[in-house]
C-alpha cells in the first residue's frame, strides 16, 4: 500500500482521451475532429501546463462522456 494520497481529478493527455494505436480511446474520433470540437465548444477547453504540454482535467472528459451516453448534446 502507498504512502501517496490519491489526487482527484486527474490530467489527461490527448493521447489518453482520443487513443493512440496503444492507448485505448476513451472518445474514439480523430485528433482533428477533437481540436475542430475543442475550437466549437463542443468539447472541454485544454489547460496548457508547458511548452509543448496540454492537458484535460479528468473530471471535465467524464461529465463530457456522461453527457454524450445520456444522449444530451456535448456542447
């Protein structure tokens, strides 16, 4: 057992929402249909944590894919 205190909500990489051949997609649609939804609205804004780091807070992709399962529109 660890010592570490569990950290809630979590970050997510692109690569772990949209998949990436080993990474299984939690949102299975291209990298470009994600920015273009991204850009709309449609989907959660990213968070910028360096240079060339963007990131999603895991609790926005869940109320994202609760919404999408519900039938109610992702925007």
């Amino acid at each position: 057992m660890s010592d570490m205190p569990s950290i809630s909500p979590s970050f997510l990489r692109l690569k772990h929402i949209i998949g990436d051949g080993n990474t299984p997609p939690i949102i299975p649609i291209s990298k470009s249909s994600w920015w273009d939804g991204v850009k709309k609205g449609k989907y959660p804004q990213p968070i910028k944590i360096g240079d060339n780091i963007t990131v999603w807070r895991s609790d926005d992709i869940q109320q994202l894919v609760d919404r999408m399962c519900s039938g109610k529109n992702a925007s």
